[in-house]
C-alpha cells in the first residue's frame, strides 16, 4: 500500500509505478513537474503533453506516445 507523507517528497517506486510527490498549482492554474518524473519520462523544456482525465482524477502524457497509439490503431484498420 502506498504512503503519502507531506513531510518527505522523496519519490517512490513500487512495481513500476511511482509517487513524486505533491505539487500546488499556481496562480496561473501552472504546475512544476518534479525533477524525477521529467528524468524518468524524458519530458524536456518544449515538449507537449497531453492530459487525459475521468472522475478520479487526471494524467499527462507525452503526445508522442499518444500518437503512436493512434498510429498503431489506425494501422491496424488499414489492414
């Protein structure tokens, strides 16, 4: 089970999932991508991400990786 503390925003992993950390949102509605998560995910200065939600909440997520999904799928409809 996951701990989430206010005291220590050290990441943490467990079976390839991670928690970075908390972060607030901005006046502007910003957010500052924590150092790890930018390292693992390769996520650079200039990069677009794209966020997807539901009831439960939100991600973000690479439109690269998105596209090629998209790209795969519709690969597969050509066939």
């Amino acid at each position: 089970m996951w701990e989430i503390s206010y005291k220590y925003y050290d990441m943490q992993e467990k079976d390839g999932k991670y928690i970075f950390g908390v972060v607030k949102v901005g006046e502007k509605g910003q957010i500052v991508i924590p150092r790890d998560a930018r390292k693992i995910y390769d996520i650079k200065p200039g990069d677009a991400l794209m966020i997807l939600g539901d009831q439960r909440g939100m991600a973000l997520l690479k439109t690269e990786i998105f596209q090629s999904a998209i790209d795969q799928a519709m690969e597969g409809l050509t066939k």
